[in-house]
C-alpha cells in the first residue's frame, strides 16, 4: 500500500469517527433547541443530505448549492428569528 492509500484511509476513519461526534453533539442539543431553529435545522440538513445522495454529483456542486439554498435560514437563525 503506498503512502496516499494509507492516508487515504485514515482520513476515511476520521471523518466516521467525526460524524459519530457530530451525531452526538446534535442529539444532546435538540432537546434545548427551539422549534424555528429544530425547523432550519431540518432544512438545512435535509437539503445536504439530498443534495449527498446524488452520488455522481461532485461534492463541490453539492457544497455550492447548499450553501445558497440554505443561506436564508442560516441568516433567519442568527438574526434570532
């Protein structure tokens, strides 16, 4: 295995181990959060997730449209509405 494999695939263990994390994190914060921002968070998220299941669609395509789909509940969140 040459050197790009091998950090290839530890990258591959960080990042599930870093969504294990994230998945955590979200889970002990739904219980403090606000409906509107439970409601934007879904969206948000909804729209990564739909966007990621398009798996011939390179991931910056994906970041580029959610990144300006979801830019008007990211600025409905932190106007605190």
């Amino acid at each position: 295995m040459d050197t790009a494999e091998l950090i290839s695939q530890d990258l591959d263990k960080q990042i599930i181990t870093t969504h294990k994390r994230f998945q955590k994190a979200m889970q002990a914060r739904l219980g403090g959060m606000s409906l509107g921002t439970k409601e934007r968070y879904f969206a948000v998220l909804s729209l990564l997730v739909t966007k990621l299941e398009e798996p011939s669609r390179p991931l910056r395509d994906v970041l580029q449209d959610v990144l300006i789909e979801s830019a008007p509940y990211i600025a409905q969140e932190l106007s605190g509405q």
